[in-house]
C-alpha cells in the first residue's frame, strides 16, 4: 500500500496576476489530490529568501526573490498517494518551454522564471516547507 504524504503547492504572482488561479486550482482538483489548506499571501523578501534559501548564489536567485514578492502568492498544501510526485508531474518542467503539453507550467507559464507554480521536490522538503508557511495548528489531521 502506497503511503499519502503531502506536499507544498505554491501558485506564483504571474498565474495570480493572469487569474488562471482558479484554472489551475481546477487541475489541481481533477488530479484527484486532495486540498488540504489553502491561503493567499503576500510574500516579504525576507520570507522569499528564506523560502528559496537553497538557491541562495545561483544565478537567477535575485531575480527569483524579485519575482517572488511583485505579488500575491496562492499557497496550498495537498495530499495523497504519490502527491509530490504527482503534483510535480502535473506542474511539468521547470521551463515552460521544457513541460509537456497540458502542464500547468506548459499552459500558464511565461519563461524559466515566471513558470506559474511550486511544488516540493521530496517528501522530506514538503514537511519542511509545509512548516515554514502553515503552523501546524492549521493541519492537524
Ligand atoms: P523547480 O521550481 O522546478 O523545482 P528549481 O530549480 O527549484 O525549479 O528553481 C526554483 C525556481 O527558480 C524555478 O521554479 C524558477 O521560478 C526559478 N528558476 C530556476 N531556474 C531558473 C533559470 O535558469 N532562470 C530563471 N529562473 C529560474
Ligand atoms: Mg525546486
């Protein structure tokens, strides 16, 4: 029996400004994973930073934290089997270009940059990054 885990969904301020939110929220939905939070917000550019400390001294990282503040963030939190995997699979290639047809990257994505979503990379960075924007208060089953 495969084991449900959550991860971390992260609608960027270029999907939020191009109200496809609502579209990919609808993906998101018909993928079968299940919402398990949801709140959107603002992000400071100590918050964004912290969020994306991995990339800290890679070339786009400046222009990453820039992009990540110029707007409202949709963050959500989704579960079932297979969900980072699933969720990352549903999302596509980080470029856009490079995603597969019907990927919400592929559809909603500008470029490399501006690509439309977030998703956690492993189980052990979704709790992670679940915790960094949900106190555990909201998620307590
Ligand atoms: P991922 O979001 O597919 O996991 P990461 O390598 O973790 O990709 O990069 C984090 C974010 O940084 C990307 O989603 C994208 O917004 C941005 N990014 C990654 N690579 C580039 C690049 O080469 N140029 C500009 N922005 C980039
Ligand atoms: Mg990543």
């Amino acid at each position: 029996m495969v084991k449900k885990e959550k991860t971390l969904a992260i609608i960027k301020p270029d999907a939020v400004g191009k109200k496809v939110a609502g579209e990919i929220i609808s993906m998101i939905e018909n993928s079968g994973l299940e919402i398990k939070s949801i709140k959107m917000a603002t992000l400071d550019t100590s918050s964004a930073a912290g969020f994306y400390a991995v990339h800290n001294g890679k070339s786009f990282y400046d222009g990453l934290i820039e992009f990540m503040v110029s707007g409202p963030c949709i963050i959500l939190v989704l579960e079932g089997e297979n969900a980072v995997e699933i969720w990352r699979g549903l999302m596509g290639a980080t470029d856009p270009q490079q995603a597969p047809q019907g990927t919400v990257r592929r559809k909603y994505g500008t470029d490399v940059r501006r690509n439309s979503c977030h998703g956690s990379d492993s189980a052990e960075n979704a709790q992670n990054e679940i915790s960094f924007f949900f106190p555990g208060i909201e998620l307590l089953k």
